[in-house]
C-alpha cells in the first residue's frame, strides 16, 4: 500500500475541528459525534456545515478524502481490503470512487454516468466490497491510502501547485 500523499495546503484547523474531521471520516452519526465531542446534538449539523465551508469540501466523503490527504486521518477505522491489497477497480468504478472523494453526490455521479438508481446502487457496493468498508467516507479514505485516489480528484486546485512547495509557504 503506498503511504499517503504529502499534506497539502489547507486552513489551519483547531483541535476540535480535527477531531470532527476524523469523525466524518469514521462515518460517525451525529449522535457519535455529539457524545465524542461534548457538543450539544443540535449543533452538530451547523459544525459540520462550517468545517465543510472552511474545507472547501461539499460533502462529508470528500471532507475524508481531504482529511486523509492532509494527514489528519491516517487510517479506516475497521481493516480492510485495501490495507493489504491494492484493490483492482474497472474503470468506471474508480470513476465513482473518484467522483466521490471529490465531492460529487451519489446522485449527480448516477446522472453522469446515465444509470438507473438500482445500477448505481450495486455499482456503489462493488466499489465498498472491493475496498472492504461499508461507507462511502471510509472508501474514500482507502482510496487515499492505497493511492487510488490523488489530491487532485480531490480539490482540482492541488493539481497546480508545484510539487516541492512547502505547506507552510503555500498556506
């Protein structure tokens, strides 16, 4: 499995921040997240919103790839495949996985691809089994891990950056 990528520039994040960050990645549910981080249940939902906004992220998948990328989540929360083995994914799978750790909603990838909801429902569970998770936060995760998904699947704007700056320089 190849290590993650370098962390990347990004917002400077609290503690607090991080831990939620780590949680999304875990696909913890709001009532997880309320008791792990002594938030009230009801805020939940606005810092998750807020920590999206300052990542850049639209979704919570891609807040785990962005995560795991930046070194903040370094590993899935239960083992899987693709700790041991480089998943080998057909292409329009990895075009999902993609999609998704890059923010684009299970909807919209099936609106992309021109499928059905059921075909796109077990082309999402392919793409769980063949990374051995059960959430779509830890396959993007994995895919981080594992090198199947890059920085720029995930924020575009990583792809520009010249490859031997410094975190702290481009910050």
């Amino acid at each position: 499995m190849n290590p993650p990528p370098l962390p990347l520039p990004g917002p400077d994040l609290t503690p607090d921040e991080r831990t939620l960050l780590q949680l999304l990645a875990a696909a913890a549910s709001e009532r997880t997240i309320s008791t792990t981080t002594g938030r009230p249940l009801n805020s939940i939902a606005g810092a998750v919103t807020a920590l999206l906004d300052k990542t850049s992220c639209h979704t919570r998948t891609q807040a785990a790839a962005w995560a795991t990328a930046q070194r903040i989540v370094t590993s899935t929360t239960q083992p899987c495949a693709a700790q041991t083995t480089l998943p080998h994914l057909p292409p329009r799978m990895l075009r999902i996985l993609r999609a998704w750790a890059g923010g684009t909603s299970p909807e919209e990838v099936r609106a992309e691809l021109g499928v059905a909801v059921g075909t796109m429902r077990g082309y999402s569970a392919r793409v769980l089994n063949a990374l051995g998770v059960h959430r779509q936060e830890q396959a993007a995760v994995a895919g981080v891990l594992c090198g199947l998904v890059e920085p720029a699947h995930i924020t575009p704007a990583w792809a520009e950056l010249p490859a031997e700056t410094p975190v702290s320089a481009a910050a």
